[in-house]
C-alpha cells in the first residue's frame, strides 16, 4: 500500500533508478505521481495491500506481487515460499481468508533443473500449509544473462466476510500498536547471504504464511482497525504510509521494538536501523485500547508471535508523523527510508 497523497514531483530522475522500487520514499513518488495518474479509481483509492472488490454479492480481495530476491535461496527459506507466504499475507491484511493463487514464472536460460524443482516443491509445501490453492500460472524464459536467476509473480485471491472491516484507513487515536515478531530478519538475512558477512549468529529469514495468527485475531477480536505486513522499507515505511492514510500521528517507544541480538550486531556493524530493514513475517496490528492484552495473548500463542511487542499507540498530535521516544524522553521523527537500502530483498 502506497499513499495517494504523494506530492514530490516524480521526475527527480531521467530513468528508474534501484530505490525505485525499494518501498520507501521513490516509490511512493513512482506509484503516486506516474500508475495512480493513469490507473485511478475507485478500488485503488482504498490505499490497501489487496483490492476489496465485490463479485456476485461476495466481497472478496484481489492482491498481486513479484518476487525478485537475490540470492534465491537463503536460510529459512528461498524465492518460492516467499512467493507464496507474501502474497497471502497481503490478503491477510485486508480482514480474507486466502484462498487462491496464481504463480508467473520468469527463468533464464541455464538455470538448474533440480533448483527450479526444489522451487516449485517449496511452494507446494507452503500453499498446503496456509490452505491455499495454485489454480493458474505463467513460464517464459529469457536468454543467458538477462535476468537474475529467476523472477516469480503470484496473484491471489480471498473471501471477505460481510462485517470485517480493515483498512489503513481505520487506524484511531488512541489505538495500540503491536509488532508480532522480531524485526529487520528477513532483510539482515539476504544482505549477509548475499555478501557472506560471517555474522557470529546466523540470521533467518522469517518468511511465513500468518494465516493461523490471523485467523484466530479475527474470531475473538472482530473490531481489529489495521493489519500490515511492513516487507520493503520496513517498519518506518509502513508506519508512514498508515499516519499519512488515516491522518494521525504515531508514537512509538524505541526500548520496546523487539530486535534480535544477530539483528543488532548486523546493524550496529553496518551502520544500519532495523526499523528501515524489511521483513517478511510480521505483522503490524492496531486494535483498540481495550482490545490490546487479549490481542497479544492471541498472537503470542502462535508459533511465529513469540516475541510480539506493544510499541506504540496512535495520536491525534502531529497527523501523518511517526515519532519514535527514546529510552530518556526525548523524541525523534521517524521518516521513510530515502534510498535503496537493500535491493531485491523480495
């Protein structure tokens, strides 16, 4: 989700650079200044991961993502599951119930048969997993050196049922804000597979389907405002794009972010901010106040919220500002990352 509300002119560049399309601060200027012009429309304007579209009397929501990732295989998992568990996530986001993909497949010239089947094999093992079905799909082939490997786009598709209502655009003074996981994992993960860094502590990433999370939220909390997944530019971004939608102002508490010791040293190392380092298995959950304890019992029960955290709470000071407290008081204004941090992190 990229707001509208972009008003930095795009043509800052002559030609499209790599931060393009890292989800910070370019690409919310591509997405809003060039496709929202030509593309408007009613379902864009919902500002959301997933379209929320009405077929047949059926609310249902329509999401699409590519994955280009570099390296293609990494510790705890490769482009394929990936694939699959982002784009269900996506359809999380919007209050649906997953339930089919597609699954587009760009490979090179060369590339080995047998990694092309553990691929497959992958995403196999993670639509069965999350409950989904992949019902169509794409292959072409693009000569020796044009590409990187392999690219995947997967499309899905999931029932909204008739009260559930999330959106970006609900998020309200006074709201809680959790952080189901631990951050910057999956973005510490490829920068040091890529480089072999060496970190001491191995880093994995932590893509997966939060289809069971969320599904367990939704049944004993029906009034959950906001569900994002914050992959490219990480939290900072995601937090922005949610207090520039909904108009409000988000505080956050810098001693509460839940940060891995891997995670830290990586980025103390390479003089790096988990808040800027994309994920692949979280989520951001803004419930009401009095909705808050239970909410973080529900996610602290599933296998991957464990170390789910309550960081902040939105404002009605400083609309479409996040703010970050530090540990003495003092505060700083969090923006979105500006350039490319880490490219072909999904």
């Amino acid at each position: 989700m990229i707001s509208m509300q972009c008003t930095i002119p795009l043509y800052n560049h002559d030609t499209i650079q790599l931060a393009h399309g890292g989800g910070g601060k370019l690409t919310q200027q591509l997405i809003g200044s060039l496709f929202y012009k030509y593309f408007k429309n009613e379902y864009l304007e919902q500002e959301h991961d997933s379209a929320q579209l009405v077929l047949s009397g059926k609310r249902i929501a329509f999401t699409t993502d590519s994955f280009v990732v570099d390296p293609v295989f990494f510790p705890g998992g490769n482009i394929g599951d990936l694939a699959v568990n982002g784009t269900i996530n996506d359809l999380l986001c919007s209050g649906a119930t997953p339930q089919y993909l597609s699954a587009g497949f760009i490979i090179e010239e060369g590339f080995p048969m047998k990694n092309l089947e553990v691929i497959v094999e992958t995403m196999a093992k993670a639509a069965k997993e999350a409950g989904v079905y992949i019902v169509t799909g794409d292959t072409k082939v693009i000569e020796r050196n044009r590409g990187n490997q392999i690219y995947i786009n997967t499309s899905g598709i999931g029932v909204i049922p008739d009260q559930t209502s999330i959106s970006p655009l609900n998020a309200k003074p006074g709201d809680s804000i959790i952080v189901t996981g631990n951050i910057g994992e999956h973005g510490v993960c490829i920068l040091s597979t890529r480089n072999n860094l060496g970190f001491e502590s191995e880093v994995k990433s932590d893509t997966a389907a939060l289809t069971d999370m969320v599904s367990k939220l939704m049944k004993q909390i029906p009034d959950v405002h906001v569900l994002r997944d914050p992959t490219r530019g990480g939290l900072s971004s995601t937090l922005n794009e949610i207090a520039q939608t909904a108009h409000v102002g988000i505080e956050i508490k810098e001693d509460k972010l839940p940060v891995s010791a891997g995670v830290n040293a990586a980025c103390e190392l390479l003089g790096m901010d988990p808040l800027f380092v994309a994920n692949e298995g979280l989520l951001l959950v803004f419930v009401a106040k009095e909705d808050t304890e239970q909410a973080l019992h529900i996610i602290r029960e599933s296998k991957h919220g464990a170390n789910a955290q309550i960081i902040g709470k939105v404002t009605e000071s400083n609309p479409g500002i996040v703010l970050m407290k530090g540990a003495f008081g003092n505060k700083r204004i969090i923006e979105m990352i500006s350039g490319e941090q880490l490219p072909r992190i999904c």
